[in-house]
C-alpha cells in the first residue's frame, strides 16, 4: 500500500472518529450497551465514514443558523436524530428539511423541542 493512500485512509479514519465518537467508531452502537436480548450491530469502516459525512454535512447546512447549529446530530446507517429545543414550528421543520436533503439520508427522526 503507497504511503498516500494509507495517509488517506488514517485521516478518514481520524475524523470519523471525531464526528462519530470514539466509543461509537469501536462499538457502532454509539457507545451503548445493548439492551435485554439486543446484539450490537457492528458497522463497517464505509458505513461509519458515510454516517459522519452525513452528520458533518447537516451541521455545515446548520452553521449560518444561530439556533440550528446548536442542535444534537446524530446518524447510524443513514438514519439521522436530531435532539435539542427550538422556538417555533417552522425552524423545527426547516431543521428537518435541511437534514433530509442531504445526499444519503434515510430518514430522520426528531427529538426537537419547542421551548
């Protein structure tokens, strides 16, 4: 392997690790424990990348906005959450919206409040 690539692959990795967290990267449950009869469900190394692109993605969207980039991202196998409080209806939706419309979003699941 040419030591480019392998640069390349370290920093993807790096990153991913950072937009995920650590504990999520190693376990891919997001650092939970399963509950009762649960199994973890293990990601692959592409499937954790393309999660943190997703969530990285939906927080520059959420960056020019004062109350949108305080919201909680978070995303396992392309389904999105997003947790936090909002003060109306409309910012929830535009919230929502933006989210699912970047590329590889399967769904997304809301845990916005209204303050």
């Amino acid at each position: 392997m040419n030591k480019s690539l392998l640069i390349l692959i370290l920093s993807v990795l790096s990153v991913t690790s950072l937009l995920t967290g650590c504990a999520g990267a190693l376990l891919g449950n997001g650092g939970e424990r399963p509950r009762n009869n649960e199994t973890r469900e293990q990601r692959s190394i592409e499937q954790i990348t393309a999660d943190g692109m997703i969530t990285s993605s939906i927080r520059t969207r959420y960056s020019n906005d004062v109350v949108l980039k305080k919201l909680n991202i978070s995303t396992y196998r392309g389904v999105v959450t997003l947790h936090g409080v909002v003060p109306t209806k409309n910012v929830m939706g535009r919230a929502i919206r933006l989210a699912q419309s970047v590329n590889g979003v399967k769904s997304v699941r809301s845990g916005i409040r209204l303050r």
